[in-house]
C-alpha cells in the first residue's frame, strides 16, 4: 500500500485521514476563564433580584459603610442611618451597577455611602474647602498619630477637614483603598485624590503640631 504523508494528514489511495478526528483525545481543548469570586457570584444574584444573595453583600460592607460614615461624621446614629440608606439605594440601583464604569463594587457602595452622609452633615453645619496644591510625603509622626487614633484631638481634627478631603484620607489611611478607588468613590481624578490627600495631611499636621511634638498621640 502506498501512502504519502504531508504533515498531520495522511492520504492513502484517494482518502483523506485527518488524525486528530480518529483520536478525539487529541482535540485542542478551550481555555476557560478563571471561575467568578464569591462577590461575583452575589453580585450577579442579586441584580437578578436574589435578596439573599444581596444579604451576603450587606454582610461583607457593613462594617466599612458603618466606618466611613462615623469618621465622616462623629455620630454612630447618624452612620446607622447612612448605613441603611446606603444599602437600600444600593439594593434599588444594583442592576444598574457596572464594574467597567464604576470601578468596584466597594467604591460604588462607599460613593453613595458618601454622599448620603454629605447631604446630612450639610443639613447641620455648612463646610468651606481649602485650596488644592501640589502632593507630597506626609510626615511620619502624622501618619502614626493616624494609624493609633487613640485620641479624642485626632478623631475631632480629622471632623474638621474640608468634605472631600476628610473622605479621601479616611479611605486611604484607614480603609486602605487605592487612588483609583477613591477616585471613583468621589468622582474626580487621581491627582485631585493626591492633592486633597496632601491638604489633608498637612493641616493635620499643622493642629496636632503641638502633641505630635509631646508624643502625646503617639
């Protein structure tokens, strides 16, 4: 029997004979994307109307939204209520939740977290901001007053930023989120967050001079 063989094909008296369609184990197999995470999986029940599966989303955010609204505001009544409302906004608004434009699932709920508080401190003291400049390092003895917070100067210097900048130090010192998340949770750009950051810091720095000097905050 004659056969001539051209690369993986063998042809044999007029036939054609493909190898990999008699040995189907040599069939090139399809790569499969990496199996969607806990929160995706929620995520994607509860835009469905899943109301357990959103209990799981309440359940991981809680205490973040709890946080954020307190070091905001220095109420814990006030940071329950922010806290439901953000997560029954969240609940009417969740289909309409895409990480492409806002980021994650985390900055999403902390914007709105955010802004409910806003609007409620507004209702009880109107605020002024501070000029932007340029960032830089903030000085170590601040940033380990503001890792310990074990004092009351702290907390109440924190209280009195500028909005935006009181928002951006605490998701970055305290809930250790990125430039782009907390862009997304305050709808500007990254080097507003850097420059609000340095604000922020600096007059920080500048009303707890005093004790940082003593070592009474450290």
């Amino acid at each position: 029997m004659n056969n001539t063989t051209l690369g993986p094909v063998s042809i044999s008296k007029g036939r054609t004979v493909v190898p990999f369609l008699l040995h189907p184990t040599t069939m090139p197999t399809q790569v499969a994307g990496p199996p969607p995470t806990a929160e995706e999986t929620w995520l994607q029940a509860a835009q469905r109307g899943d109301r357990a599966a959103f209990g799981h989303i309440v359940q991981r955010y809680h205490r973040l939204i709890l946080s954020l609204a307190y070091r905001l505001g220095g109420d814990a009544h006030l940071a329950e209520d922010v806290a439901q409302d953000t997560f029954l906004k969240a609940w009417r608004y969740l289909p309409d939740f895409r990480p492409e434009y806002d980021h994650s699932l985390r900055a999403w709920l902390c914007r709105i977290a955010h802004n409910r508080t806003i609007d409620l401190l507004r209702q009880q003291r109107p605020h002024t901001d501070l000029p932007l400049g340029h960032p830089t390092a903030a000085p170590s003895p601040l940033r380990q007053a503001l890792t310990a917070e074990t004092t009351l100067e702290v907390q109440a210097a924190i209280r009195r930023l500028p909005e935006l900048s009181r928002t951006a130090l605490i998701l970055r010192e305290y809930e250790e989120m990125s430039y782009a998340e907390i862009a997304a949770v305050l709808d500007i750009p990254i080097g507003t967050v850097m420059s609000r950051l340095y604000h922020a810091r600096r007059r920080l720095a500048e009303e707890l001079a005093p004790l940082l000097h003593t070592g009474a905050l450290l």
